[in-house]
C-alpha cells in the first residue's frame, strides 16, 4: 500500500524540549557563560517537577522549573555562580516564598563548559531525530547517553551525587484514522513528549497530506491494523475511523493488546450499540471494558478542535495519575 515516509518537516519546528539546549549551544559557542539548573528531587506540590529545567546565562533564559519564587531565587543563584555544580534545596511553604505551594524542590546547578558543548550537541541531534537517551548529572558535570533510557535516579552521599533523566519522545501515540480530529489532535499532542503515528486506510487523504505534526503517517489495511501499533506501557492509541464498521474492525483486532491507553471516538449511543453488537459477536466483555469509549473530557466539545483538546486533557490526565 502507499505511505508518507518519515515527516522531516517536524525537525525544523521549535519545540520545548529542543529550544533550551540550543539555546545553551548558542550562548557557548558566543563564548558566554552558560549554567543548567534542573529540578533533580521534589516532593509535595511544588510548581517544577523533576526533570524540569533551564539554561541561564547573563542576559537570558530558556526552559522553566516552573516559575515563581523558586525560578526567580534559582535563576540569580545560577547567575551569581561563579564555582563548579552544586545541589540547592528551596522549601516551599504557603507564605514564606509569596505562594500557595507547599513542598520541596532539589535543583542542580551546572555551569556548562565547552566540553558539555559536545554532549549537548549528542541531545539536540538525538531530540530532532525523535530518538531518546538519557542525561546524567554529577559535580563533574553533564553527560548524554544516547539510545539509553535509564530510570529517573538521583543519589546523594555527601558532597557527591548523580541525577540521571531520560529525555526524548518516550511515549507514543497512534491515531488510527486521519480525519479532521486526528489532525487537531496531532497539533495538540505535538507540543508534549510524544511521538505521534497517524494511520489510515485511505491513500489519497488530504487532512494526511496537510498534517506537519505528526511523526510517521502511512497507509495501512485495518485488517493489518495489529501489525503496526505498538504495545506496552508507553503506547497510548486512539481510534477514530470515519465509520462505524471500520471502528469495530480495528477495536476488535485490538483487543487484548497490553497498551497504557486504547480510546475510541464516538457518540455515547454509537458506542453502546457498537460493544453490544461485539459482545454479541463473541468478543471478551472483560478486553471491552478496557476500551476508553466515548474518549475524552466532557467539555461539550463539538468542533474537532475542541474534541481534539478533551482527548489530549484525558491522555495527560491518564499519564499524570489524575484519571484511574
């Protein structure tokens, strides 16, 4: 059958999670000075999570660690280094830092050298080829290994300690149908850390054609449709085929398949006709009720734009712990 290759298009577009690094590579290779401050432990609520980051220097920042009081208090610390990495501890309390946050944040801060330049350059190229890796932190320094996907660690022993994150699209998202929702969807999706699939039957489909966002778009036969999405913990998979016959199709050859999120559009009448038809077919009443059906927030969303954004709310909700 025939596809779109590989979307190029999606290298050249700045994205959060590319723009601080380069933004770190601009200011070294003009000889300025340069530190990264990342969130290496929280705890309690807190506005910048682990993981999170910033690139300072001089005139300028890029990246957050989630603003407020903290950023504000990091960003001069950072400024004001003028010795090797250090570990920063600021408590949050409801009225002591001007907010109503309420824990804990261990930030690293890391004057970078021109020879953190190099591994710099190994997580900008990794990032633009939507591959992952890992970025390790110590006093010595940074670090980027790349195709590892180590656990989020941090470790301290006295005056030592290792923090590593992994970073890259770790999750992916397959949309099976290529309509108008998938595309608003893809729009959506394309600012968080997920590479996006976008599958079809149809070989001439303009909302295809006109999708910048996602990663990989190919056509592809429904009947095959198992073939082609991937399973585990990272898969989320949303269906939203232009029928109903063709929605049954691919949530029947679905089903069973160990992936985090498996959702399908439709009306609340449209899906109880549909499972019952497929129970009644034979299909497992116990992989049905797996199925996310009708997927997304109840926003009283109509256009696919607003579909797009009550899906996308309940696949962060999912991934976030906030919707069981």
């Amino acid at each position: 059958m025939p596809g779109w290759p590989y979307n190029e298009a999606v290298k050249a577009q700045p994205t959060p999670a590319i723009d601080p690094w380069r933004f770190a590579l601009d200011a070294l290779d003009a000889e300025e000075r340069a530190v990264l401050v990342m969130v290496v432990d929280h705890s309690g609520s807190v506005p910048g999570v682990t993981g999170t980051f910033v690139v300072v220097t001089a005139g300028g920042l890029s990246g957050t660690i989630g603003g407020g009081a903290a950023e504000h208090a990091m960003v001069n610390r950072a400024r004001e280094n003028r010795g090797g990495a250090e570990l920063v501890e600021f408590v949050h309390t409801e009225t002591g830092d001007g907010t109503l946050c309420n824990g804990v944040q261990v930030f690293s801060v890391v004057p970078l050298s021109r020879r953190d330049g190099e591994e710099i350059q190994k997580i900008v190229a990794t990032l633009q080829d939507h591959e992952t890796g890992t970025v390790a932190l110590s006093p010595a320094g940074l670090e980027f290994r790349r195709g590892r996907t180590e656990a989020t660690s941090f470790k301290r022993e006295g005056e030592d300690w290792t923090f590593t994150h992994p970073i890259g699209l770790l999750e992916t998202l397959t949309i099976i149908g290529g309509g108008h929702v998938a595309l608003a969807l893809s729009r959506v999706m394309a600012t968080l850390p997920f590479r996006i699939v976008v599958l079809d039957n149809r070989a001439e489909l303009q909302t295809m054609s006109d999708n910048p966002y996602a990663h990989l778009k190919k056509t592809v036969s429904y009947d095959e449709i198992r073939d082609h999405v991937s399973d585990g913990d990272r898969s989320w998979v949303v269906v939203m085929t232009y029928g109903h016959q063709h929605d049954r199709r691919v949530v029947e050859n679905l089903l069973g398949l160990d992936v985090r999120y498996l959702g399908l559009m439709g009306s609340a009448a449209k899906v109880t006709k549909l499972f019952a038809d497929m129970r009644a077919a034979g299909a497992d009443p116990a992989a049905l009720e797996r199925v996310r059906a009708p997927i997304g927030m109840t926003i009283r969303s109509h256009t696919p734009e607003e579909i797009a954004i009550s899906v996308a709310a309940e696949i962060i909700g999912v991934r976030n712990g906030a919707i069981k």
